[in-house]
C-alpha cells in the first residue's frame, strides 16, 4: 500500500481504500467522497490551498 495526502482536509489516506480522482494525469486520494467531490469541483484551488500550507510536500502516493 502507499499512503497519500487528501488535499482537501489534509489526512493521510490509503490508496487502496481511499476515493481517488485523477487531474492532469496524476492520481489524488481522498478520505471519503465529500472531499473528493470538493476536489473535482476546484482542484486548482485545493492543490494552491496544500501547497502554501505544506511547501515542499506532494500530496500524490510515493511510486511503490
Ligand atoms: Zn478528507
């Protein structure tokens, strides 16, 4: 498994039981389909939102 960051709500989440999207060819996980559908809506908005708060930190899972 790999973990990963729901850049919505900033939990780590599982890839292998997390609600994911995908945008501009990277896959994004979330804790459940309410962040998820707040990502889909403004992705844009949510990935600048982590990035301020987390510089440095790629929300996408580490290649396994
Ligand atoms: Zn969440």
């Amino acid at each position: 498994m790999a973990v990963a960051h729901d850049v919505v709500c900033g939990m780590d989440v599982n890839t292998e039981s997390s609600p994911h999207a995908e945008h501009e060819a990277k896959d994004y996980y979330f804790c459940c389909d309410g962040c998820k559908g707040a990502f889909v809506k403004a992705p844009a908005y949510h990935l600048e939102n982590w990035a301020e708060e987390h510089p440095g930190v790629e929300p996408t899972p580490v290649a396994a």
